[in-house]
C-alpha cells in the first residue's frame, strides 16, 4: 500500500515513514502543499495531510485532492485546529488523528479509513459512462434510475456513474438500506462515521449535500426536521405518501 504524507515537519515525518515502512507500507514523503498536489509517477492508495504547511493552508490541499479524486485522506493536526478538523471533514476528508499520536494508532485508523473506502482508491471524479456488467447488474440495488452496486461501491444514476467519496458512498448505502426509513442524525454518525461520535454533525448536512448536488435532484435525501434523513425515490409516491 502506498501512502502519500504531506508533512513539513521531518521530526514528525521521519519517524512515521520509518514507522509505516516497518509495517510494509511505502512512503512518498513531500514537505509543502504543492508537491503533495505535483502530478506522480504511482498514485497513492491514501494520503496523510499536515494541515499546517509552510506554502499554503493544508485545508486548501484537502479540497483540491477532493476535487480530483476519491482517494482517502487522513489529516494530521495540531492541538487548536478543532475547527479546522471540522473543515476538513467537510471538504472530504476521511478521519483526523490529533500530534501527537503513535504509529499503531495511525495503522489502525488506515484499515479502518481503507476498509470503509474497499474500492480502488484513486479513481477518476467526474461522470463517466460505465457500461454495467451482468455480474454488476446481479449485486446491485435499483432504485428507481439510481443503482447502487455494494460489492463494486459503485453508483451508476441513468446509466452514467456517479462518482462518490468513501463517505459518501457509506451514507447512500445505509440510507439505501431501507428506503423510506428515517434515521437519526446519531444513528447515521454511528455508522457511517464512528460508533458513538460524539461532536458537531455540521459533517453529515456537508455529505448530505454533496449527496443531493451529485444525484442531481434533492428529493433524494429528504430531511425529517429535527430528527434525521431520509431516502426517497423522487416520483415514488407510495413512499411519499407513506411518510405524510
Ligand atoms: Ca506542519
């Protein structure tokens, strides 16, 4: 597994790719926001992002790499960047992990920011026609013109694939669970974030949103004011009525 750390601190860099190397992971270590953005030869499987570097806001290198790709990103932060993390969650990033911290803590939070990501991870964004294959068809969930494939973690809207963050994929599916059903905003932290999350949920409208804009039509998440969400096949009237 390759790893790009975006980390202009050596005292804190060396350790960790030392570290990580230990572990059979392979380091693209880079020290400023731009060369963390530099086109390279192998694309990484994961990227681990200071937030603090010398050449621009690592908030800044967090939404350029969304906007290009799926591949997860963990940030690494600083005590006082609360807000930050905050930011960073809703630009796309995957999970944070406050300095100082170990490096069996780091791995455990890459299997776990992996396991939920499961598809290649640095596929291309942007709608890109997929025909689907049979076997795609078998394991997929159709719902009204969307499918969802839980297998492949693809999304095909009309026949077009939309491409989806890790996160975002999560939450569709476990709202695509049972469409209709109202989940909490608690229960959707629990599953699609952490269990037991506990901090501002500002993260889930963020998804939700994204959701809406790249499904191309609100109706799909309804929100349940002041209880949770929803999925909801727009046209679907029983479900609609069902609701009230
Ligand atoms: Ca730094």
């Amino acid at each position: 597994m390759r790893l790009l750390l975006i980390e202009d601190d050596d005292r804190i860099a060396g350790p960790l790719t030392e570290g990580l190397g230990r572990y059979g992971f392979t380091v693209d270590h880079v020290r400023t926001g731009a060369a963390g953005l530099a086109d390279r030869a192998a694309a990484p499987d994961l990227v681990l992002l200071d937030l603090g570097l010398p050449d621009m806001d690592g908030l800044d290198v967090c939404r350029s790499l969304r906007a290009r790709s799926t591949v997860p990103i963990i940030m690494i932060t600083a005590r006082g960047e609360e807000a930050d993390r905050v930011v960073g969650l809703e630009l796309g990033a995957d999970d944070y992990l406050a300095k100082p911290f170990g490096v069996r803590e780091l791995i455990a939070r890459i299997r776990a920011v992996t396991r939920r990501a499961g598809a290649p991870a640095y596929a291309p964004t942007g709608p890109v026609d997929v025909p689907q294959t049979q076997q795609q068809a078998a394991s997929a969930q159709v719902l009204g013109r969307l499918t969802i494939n839980r297998r492949t973690r693809e999304v095909h809207l009309a026949g077009g694939q939309v491409a989806l963050t890790p996160r975002e994929f999560d939450l569709l599916a476990f709202l695509a669970k049972d469409p209709g059903t109202v989940y909490s905003r608690q229960q959707i932290m629990d599953a699609v974030w952490d269990p037991h999350f506990f901090g501002p949920t500002k993260t889930l409208d963020a998804h939700v949103a994204a959701l809406r804009r790249k499904l191309g039509d609100p109706c799909w998440i309804t929100t349940a004011r002041g209880v949770g969400f929803r999925l909801t096949v727009p046209g679907d009237h029983t479900a609609a009525e069902a609701s009230g």
